[in-house]
C-alpha cells in the first residue's frame, strides 16, 4: 500500500523520488525500480546527517543541494507510527523534488497547450491561457516580486492566495529558508556582538591585572625600600654610636698606654737607685731593714715588672678594641674603596667576640679559612653590615639548637665556619656555615623576604638577610645564596666581583 502511495505521488512532475525510512534506517519503501532492502543513507549518502538529526531532534528538515548534476530541494519529515512498536522512535518520510524539471514540465504544458489552442479552438487557447495565467504565472510572478522584495528588505513575505501546487510548496519551502537564513543572520549577529563583548572584557581584565601587577610591585618596592630605609638608619645610628665610643674611648686609652711606658721607665729608674743604695750600703739601719722586710722588696719589684708588662698587654687589648670599632663603623669610608675581606671578616668577629666568651649560653668555636684574596672594590660599611648580619644569625641558630644548650658531648661542637676564596681572578667567595638546626623549604624560600623572621617577637625584625642581599646583589652586582636543609645547618655563599660593573 505504501508503495502503491509512493508511486502515485511520485508521478507529480517535480517529484524525483519519494522514500519512507524505518528508525533503524532500512528503506521501507521507495519509487522506482530500486531494491528497498539496503539503508536509505548508503543510497544518499549526502542526506546522512541530516536523517539522523531529524529523526533524532522530530524537526522536519529542508535541505537544498545537488543530487546527480541536478539542484533538488529535499524535505525529511520525521512521524510516529504503530508500525514501529511503543518505543517513541521515529521513521523519515523524505521527498526530493527536482526544480529544473518543475519548470520544464510547466514550460512543456504551457507549449503544449499553445499548440493545442493554435490547432483548436480560440476560446480553448484564451481559456488555458487564463488558467496557465492564473495558476502559473501569476503565481510564479508574485513569488518572484515577494523574492525581489526581500532583497530590498531581509524580509520575505508569503504572496496572498497562492494555488495549492508545487508553486505554493516552493514559495512556503522558500519562506522557510529566508527564516532559517534571518535566523542565521541574526546568530550571528549576536556572536560577533558576544565576541566583541568578551574581548572588551578580556582587555578590561588585562588591563586590571596589568594594574594590579603593578601595584603589588610598587608596594614591594616600598617595602624593600621601608626596610632597607629601616635597615640603614639601624646601621648608621649603630656606626655612630661605635664610633663615638672608640673616640671616647681612644683619647683615655691613648694616654694611659703613652704613660704607661714613661711610668715603667721611671720605676726602672727607681730600681737602678735603690739597687746602688743597696751597694753602697749594704748594711740597712734597723729601721730600713725592717721595711725592707716588711714590703718584701724583691717580691714587690718582680711583681710590679709583671703588673706593667699586664697593663701594657691590656692597654694593646683596648687600643686593638678601639681600632676594629672604628674600622667596622668606617664612616671615612661610605664611598667605593678597596680593602681586604678578611680585614672586615676578624673586625666583625671582634665586635661579637662577648656573644662567644661567657656572653653566650652555648659554647661556639669559630673556625677561619680565610684564602689568599686580592683587594676588593666594595662599600666596606655595607660588606662588614653584611658579615654582622650573617655571624648574628648563626650565632641564634646555634643558640635555638637544643642539642648544645644542655651541655651535651657531640662529636662536633657548635661551630661556625668562616672560609673565604678567590673563585676567579674577578670574584671572590665567602661561606659562612654553621652546624645549627637549619631550615626546612618554606623557611629557605622565604629568607630573604622583608619582614619575615622565624625569632621571637622583640628578637628580630626580618630586616637583616633582606637587606644583607640588597648589598651584595644590587649594590654589588653580586650574589647571595642560601643553602641549609633540616638537621644538617645552614650555609650561606657570598659572591662579590673585585670591581663592581660600571652599567
């Protein structure tokens, strides 16, 4: 019966081909001498997508392409039908129409009935004329204005009082399109709108993150700068306050070490009298032997030598103090000069020499290697900050450690090593390394970060190694590494250039 159905409505002149696909896409039917047991989509491949959309989505689908040489317009109606069981699946019927045959086929009647009417009668010939007129032309004429018309304005209207014909089904299948084509248009209008949208927002974000790159870069640059600002005035009111004290110091000391030999001198003199008293008289009265036995003359006279020999040690002591305070404070010397590290290494050690005799409550020994190093153009004030600030720290690690705070014999005491060596005939390199706790990988990344400490509120302010870097890699285009895992200590490389770049 179907395919009784599909070769009568196959007859129709711009009718090609008439099929009815089952949901599994097994060609149920189809018009012509055609074999209907393979699937409709290996017969028409080009139709494959658009079979399984529609069947899937139930929307009809109109496609216009060329089958065979030939342009075709192809409708795929999606239906129901008990035949294919309670499952809801879908079959297709699909109809391709050929739209140069259509026109040949109304060209052909026209001429026909021409001829019919040139041969006939004149009253048949006006009456096919009025009929080809009315159901050809003037439709083919309306449809035609209604498409010149939508050129002019995008929008194509359905001419009233259309024949029910293929011409109809043209003009209703071309109505579709035009729709289908404003919608496009319209999509598309609406993505490139969306597009230009989400590219203003992306240069709005790119611009807000350029903003705010810049700004935690400038609020880093200020704390850098707060700390290193912080850091210095430390160091400046510490330098003027040591070199204060070694000129307070130095004009007593100076005068009690000048006087010191005068008055050694005179008591030699005095010995020299007393020892040719003694020779001229060697028999004392009673009383001056009484004395003499009294102070113990020879005992006062070795233990006095003894007494100037000690004060003149400590007087050398004090005037040696007084020299490294001066040095490390080096207020003559804020500008580039060249001078020996190991010189700033034994001042800076001098000056923490109370934290490692008694001032300490673990015993440190220190350990120097220093190498043979040439003179280095550096800031020497900023270099012996540096070394403060490293010994410092190593001393507090130390301090912190469990292991040497209750006295314990450990192979190896708490010590700091100080090693120095000339990397190059450009560079020089000094360690300083100490068998402390050390610090785990969160601690070491963030050493010299400003601000950051691990100490006691009231001990430390997180200046010191922020700072101690800012010296040696942007003051002395240097470097600065530190190297220390848990339980093993912690060391850190200095690495100076013995001339600073001229940029």
């Amino acid at each position: 019966m179907l395919r009784r159905v599909v070769q009568n409505y196959v007859t129709l002149p711009a009718v090609r081909e008439i099929a009815i696909v089952a949901p599994d896409g097994e060609t149920i039917t189809r018009s012509g001498a055609f074999k209907n047991d393979r699937p409709y989509a290996l017969v028409r491949p080009q139709l494959a997508a658009a079979m399984e959309d529609s069947a899937r989505s139930g929307e009809e689908r109109f496609l216009e392409l060329e089958l065979d040489g030939k342009p075709v317009l192809v409708e795929i109606l999606p239906f129901h039908n008990t035949l294919f069981g309670t499952s809801g699946r879908r079959g297709l019927a699909i109809a391709i129409l050929d739209l140069r045959q259509l026109q040949a086929a109304t060209l052909q009647m026209f001429l026909t009935l021409t001829g019919a009417i040139a041969i006939g009668i004149v009253a048949i010939l006006i009456l096919m004329w009025v009929s080809i007129h009315r159901v050809v032309l003037k439709p083919l004429t309306l449809v035609n204005q209604a498409v010149a018309e939508s050129d002019r304005t995008g929008v194509f209207t359905m001419p009233a009082n259309l024949p029910r014909n293929e011409i109809k089904f043209l003009a209703r299948n071309f109505e579709r399109v035009v729709k289908q084509l404003e919608a496009y248009d319209q999509l598309h209008k609406e993505i490139e709108q969306r597009k230009q949208v989400e590219a203003a927002l992306r240069q709005s974000e790119a611009r807000e993150r350029a903003k705010s790159h810049e700004l935690g870069k400038l609020v880093r640059e200020l704390k850098q700068t707060q700390a290193q600002l912080v850091q210095t005035e430390k160091m400046s009111s510490l330098g003027r306050m040591v070199g204060g004290v070694a000129h307070e110091i130095n004009n007593p000391v100076s005068f009690i070490f000048g006087n010191l030999t005068f008055a050694q001198e005179y008591f030699e003199q005095l010995v020299d009298l007393i020892e040719l008293y003694q020779q001229s008289y060697p028999q004392p009265t009673p009383q001056i032997a009484r004395r003499l036995d009294e102070i113990e003359l020879e005992f006062l006279i070795d233990d006095t030598q003894k007494l100037f020999a000690s004060m003149k040690v400590g007087a050398e002591r004090i005037r040696d103090i007084v020299l490294s305070l001066r040095n490390f404070s080096r207020f003559d010397e804020a500008e580039l000069k060249s001078v020996k590290i190991e010189e700033g290494l034994r001042n800076t050690l001098l000056i923490l020499q109370p934290r490692f005799q008694g001032g300490s409550p673990v015993e440190i020994v220190t350990v120097e290697e220093f190498g043979d190093l040439p003179l280095v153009e550096c800031y020497a004030s900023q270099i012996n900050q540096v070394f403060l600030n490293l010994l410092s720290n190593a001393i507090d690690a130390l301090e912190s450690d469990e292991r040497y705070r209750h006295g314990r014999k450990l192979p190896v005491p708490a010590t700091i090593w100080i090693r120095t060596e000339a990397l190059n005939k450009k560079t020089i390199a000094v360690r300083i390394r100490d068998n402390g706790p050390g610090m785990p990988p969160e601690v070491r990344q963030k050493a010299f970060d400003p601000f950051f400490t691990t100490k006691e509120i009231g001990k430390g302010t997180g200046l010191g190694l922020s700072i101690s870097y800012q010296i040696i890699v942007e003051q002395h285009k240097g470097r600065l590494e530190c190297i220390s895992k848990p339980g093993e200590g912690t060391e850190f490389v200095i690495e100076i250039p013995t001339q600073i770049p001229r940029s």
